[in-house]
C-alpha cells in the first residue's frame, strides 16, 4: 500500500468507532500520518478505542485524537474539521430492520449528515472525500437503500456543481463480513449455544468481502478518484444456506433454522445497476463509474439523448463469481474476526 500521500498530513474518519475506523486505524497507524481525528457520537466507544491504543501501541496512540460529535450537526462536525487533509466519511445507520422502523433517523445521518460533511469539508478547504456507500444504494427497497441513494445523489451532486480544491468519490460494497450487526458472528454465538442457526433465506446471494478488503477500495479510491466518481469492488458472492454450512464446517454442526426474510430484505445484492455498468471502467480487481456530467440544460434533454440508456445487466452477487461451500469456508476463515473465534478470543476482535 503506497502511503506517501499521507506524509505529515491529517485524516478524518467520520463514525471512526465502528468496524471500519478500526480497521483504518490498523492499516494507517503506523504511516506518517500527523494526526488521525475520529469523530463519533459514542463516547464510551472512544474510551475503549483510546485504551486499545493505549495499551497495543503505546508510542502511535498520541497522533490518534478523538472528537465528540454527530454528523447531523454541522457545527460539531465544522469545530473538528479545520486543519483536515483527508476524510474517509464512514458515518451511518447501516441495519436494514432499525432503518425501516425509523427512516426519518435514517434520513438524518445518511442524508443529512453526509450534506453537513461535504460542506463542511468543501468550506476548510479539505482536499479530498471518500464516502462509503451500500449495495443497497442500487435499486433500493427499503428505508436503509433509498437514504444511501440519497447520500449518494448528494456526492454526485456537490462534486458536479463545484466543489473547489475538494475531490469528492464515493466507494459501494456489499455486507462487510464480520462487521457489527452481520450474519457471522451471530451463528457462532448459535453454534456455542447450542441453538439452531437462524437462516432468513438459504436461497439469498450475498457477497462476500472482509474489513480490510474495504480499507483498501477506500485506498484504491482515494489514489484513483476523479471528482464524482464511484468505485466497486469485485467481489466474490454465496448463498446465505452455503455460508451457513461453511460457519458449521468451521466451529461445529448445529441445526439450521429457516425464519424468513426481515423487513425490506432483497433476495441478492446490486453492486453497480445497468445504467451505472454503461459507463463504467474495468481497472482490474475495481469497477469505476464516472459521475454523470451533464449539467441542468433542460434544452437538451427535449432534443438530444442518448440511444442506449442501460447495459445488459447489472452487476449482482447471483452474477458474480459464486463460490461453493468450500470456497466460502476459505474466504470466513480469511477474516480476522473468525481467526480470533477460533482461538476463543473473539472479544479482542473490535466490530
């Protein structure tokens, strides 16, 4: 990973307490980084971030500083933004159930919150912005997925229009394997229960990627992005029965439940749509779609289009690369969160 660009300059991770900002402060720590700012709402999660630190790496815990605060208040997120190089805006209601029971909560850190980040940022005069954005983004139906398009659609928006000496991208994958609120951890706390595993849908795709995985689209975007652009990852995917087989393979066979799908569940995930794959650049192990440029000329859109509006098909985890079960089996054991299961110390594990 070339780090050079970071040489004495300052990172900003938005809702830098979750999985994510954990696994950001792993991979930059030890760079030349000045100064990582994590600003989140959660002040007993600081507490236990600044002790990890503390305790692991004593000597780098001091370039790490914390800010109280909350996306949907634009002061608080102006007060720990000057002096900012870079941000990795990773602030979000991300459960699918708690979005659909509250989507108005939803609006105001997916939607609103990422308008205070970007302005806030385009003000300070911040040089660059990865936003993290969801496969559910892509064809929303539920509360969660149409926030995200929105936050989205606010990117695309403010890189378009002008947003100064700031390059604003954004990055979309799917379910981060092992993150918090994911399906993993949940069947091994079943499995060591000795309960049944609870299955929604053996017959859901889902893709398959690790945190470190997403730090480095992140990283790819940030060394790649052109103002407005959106990254994607390919990824492999498999059925939600095959990954709970893989789970029992690996930690001990249980019974497998089927429950049914959860509110504003989809059957499989939509990475990049068939309008977004027209236009989009295969650069190998990453897709990248440029922002639709056009501007708000209404003239053209009554005399000039375009003949093809959309590709063949979208880019989906029943299309994607499909592994079996024992190719999910390798990919669960390459996360760390499974490695410490294993050990018996998962509770080191930050989700």
């Amino acid at each position: 990973m070339d780090t050079s660009a970071f040489t004495d300059k300052t990172l900003m991770i938005t809702g830098g307490t979750g999985s994510f900002g954990n696994t950001v402060l792993k991979h930059f720590v030890n760079t030349d980084l000045a100064e990582i700012r994590v600003l989140s709402r959660d002040e007993k999660k600081q507490d236990d971030m600044r002790h990890r630190l503390q305790e692991r790496m004593p000597e780098l815990a001091g370039k790490v500083r914390f800010f109280i605060g909350d996306v949907r208040d634009a002061q608080s997120v102006r007060d720990a933004m000057h002096g900012v190089d870079y941000i990795f805006h990773a602030a979000a209601l991300k459960q699918v159930p708690s979005c659909e029971f509250f989507p108005m909560e939803a609006v105001k850190t997916n939607v609103i919150g990422t308008d205070n980040v970007l302005h806030a940022a385009i003000a300070e005069g911040v040089e660059k912005v990865v936003c993290l954005s969801t496969d559910k983004a892509a064809y929303p139906i539920n509360a969660m997925g149409k926030s995200k398009a929105m936050m989205e659609s606010i990117i695309y928006a403010n890189a378009r229009n002008g947003a100064g000496r700031t390059t604003i991208c954004c990055t979309r994958y799917g379910n981060v394997m092992c993150s918090r609120g994911s399906v993993i951890p949940l069947f091994i706390n079943q499995i060591r229960s000795g309960e049944p595993i609870t299955v929604t849908d053996p017959n859901m795709t889902r893709f398959l990627m690790n945190l470190d995985e997403a730090v480095d689209l992140v990283q790819f975007a940030f060394e790649h992005a052109n103002p407005g652009d959106l990254f994607i990852q390919k990824a492999p995917a498999s059925t939600i029965g095959d990954l709970a087989e893989a789970v029992q393979q690996v930690f001990g066979r249980t019974e497998t439940r089927v429950i049914g799908t959860r509110h504003g569940e989809k059957l499989y995930e939509t990475l990049m749509t068939r309008e977004e794959r027209l236009r989009a650049e295969d650069m190998g192990e990453y897709f990248r779609v440029a922002c639709d440029s056009r501007d708000l000329n209404y003239d053209k859109f009554f005399v000039k289009g375009e003949v093809q509006t959309q590709a063949d098909e979208a880019y989906t985890s029943h299309n994607t690369q499909r592994l079996d079960v024992a190719g999910t089996v390798e990919k669960i054991k390459a996360a760390e969160y499974v490695q410490l299961a294993l050990e018996g110390r998962e509770q080191e594990a930050v989700q």
